[in-house]
C-alpha cells in the first residue's frame, strides 16, 4: 500500500512541475528596454535597481526602486551615476 501512495505522489509532483509549477516571479515580468527614464518611471516610479543590497549615491530619493536583474541589465545606460540603480527618484 505504501508504494503505491508513493507512486502517486511522485507522479502528481512531476505532472506538476512540467505544467509549470515552477514559475517565478521575474519571469512573469516582461523585460522592456525604455528609450528613457521617464518612460521607464511611468511604470516604476522609484526606477529599478539591479539587486536589493545596493545603495543611491545620488542623495535622497522618494521612491524605493523595483528590484530585478534582467530589467537593469536591459536598461544600464539609463544609470547615470552607476550605483546599479536605473532612473531612480
């Protein structure tokens, strides 16, 4: 009996997994390059940073920037001061 409860659940986990049980959250975002930061701050108001352990050289800024690699990587010319923080205010 217990083999069979085990076949089960390993085959509900891998039906699982390969419809899609695995999805994060950066991949639902959609990667844009902005052709500049007032079009990227309609979207985010606080700009993007490239991870959440940077920090602004700019001085104080208003809003707390969206965090995501692949957006920052898309959108790295728009970081003037390279602090790793794109169009952020």
């Amino acid at each position: 009996m217990r083999k069979v409860a085990f076949a089960l659940v390993a085959c509900s986990l891998a039906i699982g997994f390969s419809y899609g049980g695995t999805n994060t959250a950066e991949a639902k975002t959609k990667i844009i390059s902005y052709k500049n930061c007032k079009e990227l701050n309609k979207v985010y108001k606080g700009g993007v940073a490239r991870s959440s352990k940077v920090k602004n050289k700019g001085g104080k800024t208003h809003y707390k920037p969206y965090v995501s690699k692949a957006l920052y990587d898309a959108n790295k010319g728009r970081d003037r001061d390279k602090d790793l923080i794109a169009c952020e205010r």
